[in-house]
C-alpha cells in the first residue's frame, strides 16, 4: 500500500519541489496552504497535486505522516488536528533527508548564488545521461523540468538551506542531510531573524563543514575570507578550493570571448588546463557559480567533454544571486606563486 504524504505549507517553493520528488516515487501525495495563487500551484498541478485551503478536515485517516513547512507553527489547524490524531509529523528538511540519503546527496550552499549552482549541477548531470533527482529553490528556470523532479540515477542534488528547521527550531536546515559532497558558495551574514550576529550565521556553516565525513569532498570558494578561516579552523576535512587565487586547487582563468551571447574561461587544475568552457549567464559571480558546478560534476565523474560540451546551452535563472563584496576579486589576488596539490 502506498503511503500517504499531507504537506502543511505545500505552495512554499522548497515544499512543493519535495511534493513534486515524493509524488515521482511514488507516494501520495495531497498538501494545503493559505487559498492566495502562488508561483509554485501550475508546477504543482501539472504533477497531478491540487492544493486546498488550511482546514482541520482535510487531516483525514488515510493520512500516513504529515511533513510541515516552516512558516507553520501551533497555530495552524491541519497540525492541530494532527497532533490530536497522533499522525507522525516531519520538517521538511527531515523529510528531504529521509528521499535524499536513499541516493549519494550532493548539498549546494552559501548566501549567494545557491540556487543558480544547484541549477547548473543538476543540469550538467542531466546532460550527462546521469539522470539525478534535484530539488532546486526557484521556479524560474528553463533548463529543467521543475524545480524537483525524481530521476533514476544515483545522484540528489539539493539546495542545501541555512534556514530554520521550524518554526519553533533554530536548527539549520542543511543539517537534517546527509551529504556525499557539499559546496559552499560563499558566507555573508543573512536571516537577522534567525542569526542576529554574523558569527551565529558563520556557525551554521561551521557545524555544516563538521557535520561532512572526513572522507567527502567540501568544495569551498577559496577566494572567500570566511570559508579561508573555517578551513583553517576545522582542519582535515577533504576540501576543494575554487577561485580566481592561484592558490586554489581550480584556479579560474578568463578568457576572450568569440561571441557577445557567452563569456568564456578555463581552470588550471594542478599541471592540466581544463576548459575552455562557454557560459550563457553573465557577470564575474556566476563564473563562481559555474566553477562551483563543474568541479562538483568532475569530482563524482562526470567527462570534461561532457560538461563543455552542456555548459553552453544553459539557460538557467541566476535571479537569487546578488554580487557580493567578497566576490569583487582584485588583481593581486590571481597573481599568487604558490599552486596546491590537486583534489578530487
């Protein structure tokens, strides 16, 4: 008997993009959320999901677990109904978890630029023929299907969010998962809500960096001040650096572009040049968000030729990614001596 899945919040981004991964699997799936249209309800349909409006009815007997987003406290009638009918209730996170881990995750994080980079890697991988599940923090995308989707492949890419666990639960979200490799875009200080200070919000990705077997790859933005003192700080750990430092382990170098649609660069990985790779979406950030992209994609196997040959025809959304200060890399910084052992 399949099992039967309510999602409390569904039009939320993140919850409807794991209705839409539960429903590819195979549950059932039924959700609610206020009766507002949102961005997420014609992705949702087009999966065979049709939202109601929060009542304490529509928490029947058929209902196996309930999963719950974070906007939603005690409050609310479907939990309380829930809770009075003794149904088991997961976060979200828990509930990606418990889909995830059944595949080798691979977690995109950091301020900016998350959404974009979990896009590319999914895409590349799609490319590729690896036909991974994704869960992705936009629906304004063009590369993909959905933003979820449930592939037979061995790979689960997921936006992996510093956010609160719940309402009621500061933990980080990114916490519930359990990551086969992890990258981290770059930190600066966001949800005052949730972290007052930059070093509450620098601790999140601390217990992130701790919470990854020593043995899987963190692939870092090397040119980024905070994630250069969390290396140092939690040594050990099967880091992998990009950036426009020579001192990185892919160390992006740009290149003269033949047509105004693309702009063009290639990385320096320890003696090999790699590249050149061609990228539709603009700006110095999102070559960080593509690098980031490709070196997870060649870190679990997939061909160079593969990626420059997807790259191009990318035409993902980089609507989430606003430049960021550490971003702005300054010449002194790409003229560095000294290269590191290659990883991955």
């Amino acid at each position: 008997m399949t099992e039967h899945i309510h999602f409390i919040g569904i039009k939320g981004v993140g919850m409807s993009a794991l209705a839409i991964v539960a429903k590819g699997l195979g549950y059932t799936v039924t959700g609610s959320d206020v009766a507002e249209r949102f961005r997420t309800d014609d992705s949702l349909r087009d999966t065979g999901i049709t939202p109601t409006v929060f009542d304490a009815t529509n928490i029947t007997d058929s209902i196996d677990r309930i999963v719950i987003g974070a906007a939603y406290g005690d409050d609310n009638p479907e939990l309380k109904e829930a809770k009075r009918q003794n149904i088991p209730i997961l976060t979200y996170s828990q509930f990606l978890n418990e889909l995830s881990k059944q595949k080798k995750t691979l977690v995109i994080t950091g301020t900016h630029g998350k959404t974009t980079t979990t896009s590319l890697t999914t895409y590349l991988l799609r490319q590729a023929g690896k036909d991974p599940s994704w869960i992705v923090g936009t629906t304004e995308i063009s590369g993909l299907p959905s933003h979820g989707g449930a592939g037979q492949g061995d790979y689960f890419v997921v936006e992996g969010d510093e956010y609160k666990r719940a309402a009621n639960d500061l933990t980080p979200k990114f916490l519930d998962l359990t990551p086969h490799a992890v990258i981290i875009n770059n930190i600066e200080h966001d949800h005052p809500d949730v972290y007052p200070t930059f070093d509450n919000f620098i601790d999140a990705f601390r217990r992130l960096i701790q919470h990854v077997p020593d043995n899987h790859t963190v692939i870092c933005n090397g040119d980024d001040a905070t994630i250069q003192d969390l290396m140092r700080e939690i040594p050990g750990k099967a880091y992998c650096t990009y950036g426009y430092k020579t001192t990185n382990n892919y160390h992006i170098q740009p290149l003269a572009s033949h047509t105004s649609q693309h702009q063009q660069f290639q990385l320096q990985h320890g003696d090999d040049i790699l590249g050149p790779f061609a990228l539709q979406l603009q700006g110095q950030h999102n070559v960080y968000n593509a690098t980031a992209a490709i070196v997870m994609n060649l870190t679990i196997g997939v061909g160079e030729d593969d990626i420059i040959h997807a790259l191009p025809t990318s035409k993902l959304s980089s609507a989430d990614f606003k430049p960021s200060a550490s971003m702005a890399v300054s010449r002194s910084l790409m003229t560095s001596l000294t290269t590191p052992p290659p990883c991955g």
